[in-house]
C-alpha cells in the first residue's frame, strides 16, 4: 500500500495547528493509510480528515453517503435528499434533482434547526450543562469511532 508522506499532506493544506514539523512528528518517513487511521495521539477527526484526502473519489462518496446514512432524522426531506446523493453519485440522479433536494433538506433543516435550538435553551434551563456536555461529547466520540472503524474496512 502506497504511503503517504508529510510533504504530501501538507500540500493539502492541513490546518495551521498542523505545522510540518508536527505532522513529520506523526508521519516519519510515510505511513499507510491504515497506519494514519491507528495514530491514536491524533483526533480522530484529524485522521478522518487526513485519510479522506487520499482516498478515491468513489470511495470518498461512499464514506460520505454511509456517513450521512447514519444521521438519526425524522425529517422526510432530509431522508430524501440522502436517498437523491446515493442516485446521483450512482448517475441516476441530475444536477437539478440533486439541487433541488438540497434545496429541500436546507429548508427543512434550517426550520428544525430554530426548533431544536429553542428546546435545546428550554432543556438547559432545567439540566446541569455539564451533564448535557458530557453526552453530547460520548455520543460524538462513538460516531468518529464508527467512521474510524468504516473507513478501515473500506481501505482493506
């Protein structure tokens, strides 16, 4: 498996925590895509980031329809949108549809949004932050963790 260098993530402009000093910390001589995906001293974010740079495309929009696949939603027109993606990137899909589901999805989710952010402030009225915090941070912590583990077993 090809190994990826410093010099080549830094040409993908990584953010300006990622010096090239700190990346050749992490990445020596190169490591495998697989090797990155392991690096437990790095977020996960910052591997998923990384890794997704120099996947394939169509393994890139596989990732990030299965991503969006797991977004835990009762709204129709996100759902449809999702199915729209999975059509397009397939070729049977339009410009104009998929644009016209995002549009959808926009609009449905910029309405549950206001709502959600209103029930969010009225619930934190009456629960400790931190106790909210917390289970918001372990639920996002399983979620990078599933996405670590998919992209894993896409690169095998």
């Amino acid at each position: 498996m090809k190994k990826i260098t410093a010099e080549m993530i830094m040409d993908k402009e990584p953010c300006e925590d990622w010096t090239e000093e700190r990346v050749r910390k992490y990445i020596g001589k190169g490591k495998t895509l697989k090797e990155i995906l392991e690096i437990k001293e790095v977020s996960e974010e910052d591997r998923i980031w990384c890794v997704t740079r120099f996947l394939p495309d169509k393994t890139n929009r596989a990732f990030a329809i299965w991503c969006a696949q797991q977004c835990r939603t009762d709204v129709q027109e996100i759902k449809d949108y999702i199915k729209v993606i999975k059509r397009y990137y397939a070729g049977k899909a339009t410009d104009e549809e998929l644009m016209a589901a995002e549009r959808a999805a926009y609009g449905a989710a910029h309405w549950t949004a206001d709502g959600a952010a209103y029930w969010a402030a009225e619930r934190a009225a009456y629960w400790a932050a931190d106790g909210a915090a917390a289970y918001w941070a372990a639920e996002r912590a399983i979620m990078r963790k599933n996405q670590i583990e998919r992209l894993l077993s896409m690169i095998k």
